[in-house]
C-alpha cells in the first residue's frame, strides 16, 4: 500500500487533535481570559458544530476545485485559523479562530479520504480509509492528554503552537510528495440528506448522536471533575487522561472484534448498556482512586468500541448508500460532541460538575432506545442466531 496514506492520517490526526485538545485546559483558559469554566466549554462546543455542519457543505461547493490545491488553501486556512488561537488576547478572538479551524479542518478530513482513496490500489482502497479514519479517532482521544501536558507545562497557547508547527510540516509533506488529482462530482447535500428517510438509517444516526452527547457531557469537563470530585492535582489528571486515551484507543479494536463474532446488532446494544452502566458508577466511585480508574477506564474504553460496530450496522442496514451513511454518521459523532460539551457546561454553571456523568448517563438511555427501535424486529433474531453458533 501506498506510503503516502500514513501522511494523510498524520493530517487527520491533527485536525482532529485540535477539536478537543482544549479539553483538558479549560480552566486554564478560563482564568486566562476571565469566563466561566461553562463558557469556556463553548470553545468545544463551536469547533464541533461548525466541523459537522460545514463538511458535506464544502464538499459540495468547493466540487470543481483540484483536489491537492484544495488541500493546500484548506492546510494554510488552518494554520491561520491555529496561528489566531496562539495570539487570542480575547474570548471572542479565541472563538473566531476555532470556528477558522473548524470550517477548513472538516474539508480537510475529507480531502484527505478523497486523497488516499485515489492513491492506492482498488484493493487496498478500504484500508486507506480506514486508516485514515483511525487519525481522526486517534486524535480525540490523545488530543486531550496532549493539550493537558503541554498546557499545564507551558501554558493553555502551547497546544495551538504544536498544532501550528505540524500543520506546516504537513503542507509541505502535501505539496512535494501528493500528486495533482482531478475533482469528482460531489453527492448534492439534498440527496444525502433524503436517504434519511428510511427510519432504520435515522434512528441508528440518532443513537450515534445521543450516543457521543453522553460522553461528551462528562469528558469534556473531566478535568474540572477529576480535581473537585477526587482533588486531584496536575499530575494525576494527566495520568487519569493517558490511561482514559489508552483504554478508549483499544475500545476501536474491541468494538471490532465484538462486531465480528457476535453481530452489529447485539454488539450495539451491549456496549451502550455497559457503556451506560459505567457512567452511572462514576460518582459514586471517587472515594477510591484505584476503583475510579478502573471505572473510568472501562468507561474509555466502550466510548469508542461503539463506532466501529455502528459503521458495520449502517453499511448492512443501507449498503447502496454506506458512503453516505459513514460521512452522514461523522457529522452525528461531532453533532453529539457539540451538544454534549454545550449540555456539561450548562450542567456546570446551573449546579455542579458532580451531576455531569448522571445528566451524560440519560442521553445514553435515550441512545439505547434510538437503536432499539432502529433494529426492532431484528434483534431477537440476531442474538438467536449467535446463540446457535
């Protein structure tokens, strides 16, 4: 396979690396620039929104432009949007700037999957994706641990100088070693929006959206939840977030393997009831460290063990439309991050940070009855047929 894919994940990794790389900071950047740790949870919020709503946008209006001069302008968009964030003397500055990033990082993510589908050989086409697919999902989970080391080291604006430096690299990896590649016809947003129609399709979108909400309604404040709930200082939040990333980078290959051996449609619905189960222990786990981490840890773990199961099922329910659908389900994941980190912060500034994981905890009971309904008389059937094997 073509060499070439690896730096377009890189690429990937570092747009999304920036969507929540401010996670792990939030009240520094809050003391910083005097607002509230909720506000300051609106930078996460914006980025996720935009990037969701922007993509398949873009996509369609930038359709006739060459694919590697695409990238390029969008590359530099980026770095302007990063470099804005480094020199923020303001909350709103700061805000602009993520909205920069967004906009331009959402068509980099498919610029990229567009780049490495046509480099590679037909064969190894659904690698490419996949690997580029695994930056994205990478840099959600590492992008955190990353912005909270070097934040708490060097200050909340050395994240954003990394992020300004890699960008740069990449430009010029893209502009010596990617070749011109012609535009295609891009799938108008109304034809993409109309395979919604089939409420199998619609309902396990939703069950994706509500699903990254609950998460996101704790793990964006998982920072401000870990040093009031448990008093825990700079050191062991960054211990508490690598081994969040850790577990939550093998919930991929769980996922994975579950999928595989026991179905989509059992494998969905086991994971959102643990997943659900471990969310509602957490409160109720910060009397012990160790026990809180190994909570947490499971918790990190099925966050992402969900996705790749979730891919599957979308492909067998609708596979005329599973491109579609897998570009669709990206904007639901970012959707969800947008409402979940919005719903944490109101949490915050109306109660406190302790009633996050239990607020997060009902949108993944509403998650669990989004898929239900979308699988409703196939599940019965599916774990009958695992049980048979």
């Amino acid at each position: 396979m073509d060499k070439r894919v690896y730096l377009l994940t890189i690429v990937s990794f570092i747009v999304g690396m920036v969507e929540l790389i401010i996670g792990g900071i939030l009240d520094l950047v809050a003391n910083d620039l005097g607002v509230s740790i909720g506000k300051a949870g609106l930078l996460i919020t914006i980025f996720s929104l935009v990037f969701a709503i922007s993509a398949p946008v873009l996509l369609v209006a930038t359709a006739k432009m060459e694919r590697k001069k695409l990238t390029l302008v969008s590359l530099v968009v980026f770095f302007v949007g990063n470099l804005l964030a480094v020199f923020s003397p303001t909350y709103s500055v700061l805000m602009v700037s993520r909205i920069v990033s967004a906009v331009s990082g959402s068509l980099l993510v498919l610029l990229c999957v567009t780049l490495a589908s046509n480099i590679v050989e037909e064969k190894y086409r659904g690698r490419a994706i996949g690997i580029v697919f695994m930056g994205v999902s990478g840099s959600l989970v590492l992008g955190v641990p990353i912005g909270l080391m070097l934040g708490n080291v060097f200050g909340w604006r050395a994240p954003f100088i990394l992020i300004t430096m890699l960008t740069i690299l990449s430009m010029l990896g893209i502009f010596f070693f990617m070749d011109r590649i012609a535009p295609k016809p891009a799938i108008p947003i109304r034809k993409q929006l109309e395979t919604l129609k089939d409420s199998k399709v619609l309902l396990a979108q939703t069950a994706s959206f509500l699903f990254l909400t609950g998460h996101l309604t704790l793990y964006a404040y998982l920072t401000p939840f870990l040093k009031e709930m448990l008093g825990l200082g700079g050191t062991w939040v960054s211990i508490a977030y690598l081994l969040f990333g850790f577990a939550a980078i093998t919930g991929g290959g769980v996922g994975g393997s579950l999928a595989d051996r026991f179905g989509t449609k059992p494998s969905i619905l086991a994971i959102i009831v643990a997943f659900a189960v471990s969310i509602f222990l957490i409160p109720y786990t910060t009397f012990a460290l160790p026990l809180f981490l190994v909570v947490m840890m499971i918790w990190g773990m099925l966050s992402w063990a969900i996705t790749p199961a979730m891919q599957s099922y979308l492909i067998e329910t609708a596979p005329e439309t599973s491109d579609i659908q897998q570009g669709l389900n990206n904007s639901a994941l970012h959707l969800g991050i947008a409402l979940g980190s919005s719903v944490g912060g109101l949490v915050i500034q109306q109660a406190s940070v302790q009633y996050n994981a239990t607020i997060g905890g009902l949108f993944i009971i509403l998650a669990l009855g989004a898929a239900v309904l979308s699988m409703k008389g196939q599940v019965s059937k599916a774990f009958a047929f695992t049980s048979s094997k």
